[in-house]
C-alpha cells in the first residue's frame, strides 16, 4: 500500500517519526504544501519562510537520496488542504498519509478536517508524536488537568525520562525507485521578500548543518551554559531555535546530544547541561499548554482576568520600540539585532517584551505580533508562551510587581557594552558605564544621533502597578 508522507514543520529524514512509519509501512511518496494566505494569517516571517524553502531544498536532496519523490502542491490557507490531500492520494492511489502531530488551534483543525475528508475515501491519516518527548494529555496533575506550574510539569517529565527515555529512530533506507519525479521547488514565495544575503548566511539550511551546530554547542559551550547564557555578546546560547521550530532537529536528538557530554545524566553532573534540558522542556511546556488552554492560540490571555488591562493605544511609542529607537540602549540594541538577523537573544526577548508590556503599557499581542513577522525562529508556542510571562497575563508567568530594569538588565548582563557598541555604533564612544544610559550624562539633547528616554522608568513602572493593581478582585 503506497504511503503519503506530509511534511510540515519536520524538514529532515533523520529521526522522523511520520517518514519512518511510512518507510516501514510501504512505498512512499513526499508531499509539501505551499500555503502563503495560511502563512500571512499566522503572521509569519519572510525570513522563516525563506528558511523553510531552502530546508525544503535540502530535504528533497536528502529524499532523492531514499528514493522518496517530494511533490509540492499549492493549498493557500489550510481550508484548501482536505481537497488538496485527497485529490493527490486519488492521483497516486495511496492508501494512508503519514503525519507528525502538530499543536495550534487551526493545526488542530486542519488535520481533522484532512483525517475526515480522508476517510470518506477509505484513506487513513495516521499521526505520530515527534517534536515533544511526551503527548500533551499524558503527563497530568494528580487532579487529571494540565499543568499550569512549569516546576510541576517538570519534575514529572524527569520520572518519565528516566523511566523511559525517548530513543532516536535508526537511519532511514533507500526504497526501491518509484519513477515518479520530484517537482521543481520555489525559491520564493509571493508576499515574502528574499531576507538579505547577510540574514541568510548566520543560518545555514540543512540537517548537516544542523546536526554540526548541535555538536559544536554540546561540546564547546554546553558545560558553560548555565553561566555564559544571559551574556548576548557571548556566543553562550545554541541557536538551534530555528532549527526546531522549523523541524530540521528533532528535541530528541538534541537530547540524546546533551546526555552524551553528560554521561547519561539528567538532574545532575554538569551544570550546563541541566540547565539547557530545562530550556528544552519549557518549549514543551508551552506546547502542552497550548493544547490543554487552545485559548492562548486565539490571541487570548492565559490568565482571564487580564483581559481587562488598560492597555495604552500608542502607535508612535510601538513604533519607536519596532524600530529601536525608544532612547533604552539595551531595547534599542535587540530590536536591531532582530531586524538584521532575525533572531533575538532569550535574555533580551525578556528585556524589551517587559520594557513593552510595562514601562510603555502597550497590549503584550502587539509584541507578540511583531516578533512573529521577523523572527526566523518563529514557534506559536514559545512566542506567545515567553510574551504572556514577560507580560503576566500567562501560565507561571512573572509576577506584574516583578518589572525588569533595562538599565539594570544592560549593565549586569553587558558590564562592558560589547553587545551595545555592535548594534549602536552612534554610542559606540562612551564610557563602559555612561553606555547603558546616555540620558544621565544629562543636557537637554542627550547624545546626539540617539533618541532621549520614551519614558521615565520609574514612572512608568508605578503606572504598570497601578494598572494591575486595578484588576484585583475583577473576574472575566
């Protein structure tokens, strides 16, 4: 029986659960779909979209190699997808199409929708667990709901990972050739503007490429991460992020690659490896919940009653933020590096969706939004889970008393402005200290070339209080 293997954000051949399936079931044939209005709605990034076409590239290379022809079909928003589906499978006479779960409110229904279509047909859509450890519903409080306390959540997930740690899948074989040509890839998609050459170079496409990323990081910088990690200037953190939101790494591999630096352990021995598992069970953390609250997938609140927060209309301050110009170094130097690179460093995603959410009092959805269109590394989950903990309207988010001071922030985790100096050449002659905040060198122009303060931290941080304050008691 010929199987449909239906790639989506799983663009490798390595340690695929879905591709393996259908390999080990019957002749198989690979299928993409192009959706530009789907990916427009979700507010997706030319450079991730981009990213995802050269992987595709890379992947049809790598498909050729297993004989696995990669067909691309056209299905503008998923609401084309079940005739899309079922029409190839008529075409090829398939008999089931393999997939890899996926987990956002219109993900959800798209495959349902594809599975019934399907089945009217006498096809089946089989689907697999493969970009978490663990399928949302199976790790559970003792009351039988979804964990709403990421410390809970993960002390649970370490009973399971040590009882039963998920294996990575043997290397894929060659199948017998089928005659079907693959079909010609896009090298760019309407709507979606090729990010500069620059952009591209910083992330290589490929499971290669990949996979010496994830080797380098495990044994270069692993042992250190717990130290190096909050420090942008250094190279402390993976930046395997684009790689797993787009499912060229699978969490397993990534895993396996830190236990290996670690001799097998979890919760102990190196410090740095420990501390980079947390990271990886935060992401499935924030996946879990987006299943067990589909709400925070609809542009809602995790915590209900925030959804009556005074949040401030104003577009010049949102603006000055976009384009890092809000006079806060630290903010201003993020927001640069992600609209060169299209990417942000964990620590600083905190520091301006904090700046944004309290000192300017501006909807968190806003933020949210933004880093979607630029980021290459772009995940529903981990966005939205990291703006509603920097904005408190989140599950185990941060206290809304617990506001973040850039200047602070800048000056611990960049003492000597390396970071700043890169991506605000115009502050580039001040002092180590003077760097983090010209607006103290006082005058009433500040530094020229570079924007005085937005806003009064102080202020503006007792005008957040007092805006969360005004919700006790409320009930949404």
């Amino acid at each position: 029986m010929r199987q449909l293997m239906w790639f989506r954000t799983d663009l490798r051949v390595q340690d695929n659960t879905a591709l393996h399936a259908a390999l080990t079931t019957g002749p198989t044939i690979a299928l993409y779909l192009i959706s530009p209005g789907q990916w427009r709605a979700h507010d997706d990034a030319p450079a991730k979209v981009d990213f995802w076409l050269r992987n595709l590239a890379e992947l049809a290379w790598a498909l050729g190699r297993l004989n696995v022809p990669l067909l691309i079909r056209q299905a503008d928003t998923w609401a084309d997808a079940p005739g899309v589906v079922r029409d190839l499978c008529h075409e090829l006479d398939i008999g089931s199409v393999q997939v890899n779960e996926e987990y956002g409110v219109n993900e959800t229904r798209r495959d349902r929708a594809v599975a019934e279509r399907l089945a009217a047909h006498g096809i089946v859509l089989r689907s697999h667990i493969d970009q978490l450890f663990f399928r949302p519903g199976s790790v559970l409080s003792q009351s039988g709901s979804y964990f709403q306390v990421y410390s809970q959540f993960r002390k649970i997930c370490y009973q399971r990972l040590h009882t039963a740690l998920p294996s990575c899948l043997p290397p894929p074989r060659a199948q017998e050739a089928l005659g079907i040509p693959s079909d010609t890839l896009p090298a760019a998609v309407d709507g979606f503007p090729v990010p500069s050459e620059s952009l591209r170079r910083l992330w290589p496409a490929g499971e290669e490429a990949a996979l010496e990323r994830l080797e380098a990081f495990a044994l270069e910088e692993l042992w250190c991460y717990e130290k190096r990690r909050d420090f942008p200037a250094q190279p402390g953190t993976s930046q395997l992020s684009p790689y797993l939101a787009a499912g060229v790494l699978s969490p397993r591999q990534c895993l396996h690659a830190a236990l290996r630096n670690n001799q097998g352990e979890f919760d102990s021995g190196s410090p740095g490896v420990v501390c980079w598992i947390n990271e990886l069970l935060w992401r499935e953390f924030y996946k879990h919940i987006l299943v067990g609250f589909p709400r925070v997938s609809q542009h809602r609140p995790f915590r209900r009653e925030t959804e009556a927060l005074a949040w401030r209309n104003a577009p010049e301050e949102l603006e000055a933020w976009q384009q890092g110009r809000t006079g806060i170094p630290i903010v201003d130097a993020a927001m640069r590096q992600l609209l060169a690179t299209g990417w942000m460093h964990n620590r600083l995603r905190m520091v301006v969706a904090m700046f944004l959410t309290k000192n300017l009092l501006i909807d968190w959805r806003e933020g949210e939004r933004w880093f979607m269109r630029h980021l290459i590394d772009g995940d529903l989950a981990a966005n939205n889970g990291g703006w509603q903990w920097s904005a408190s309207t989140g599950t185990d988010a941060a206290p809304y008393f617990r506001i973040f001071n850039p200047v602070s922030q800048s000056r611990k985790f960049d003492p000597d402005g390396h970071f700043l100096r890169h991506w605000l050449p115009e502050l580039a002659h001040l002092g180590d200290r003077d760097i983090h905040n010209p607006a103290g060198l006082g005058g009433l122009f500040g530094v020229e070339g570079y924007p005085t303060p937005l806003v009064d931290l102080s202020a503006s941080r007792e005008r957040a209080l007092a805006a969360f304050r005004d919700l006790a008691g409320r009930e949404v």
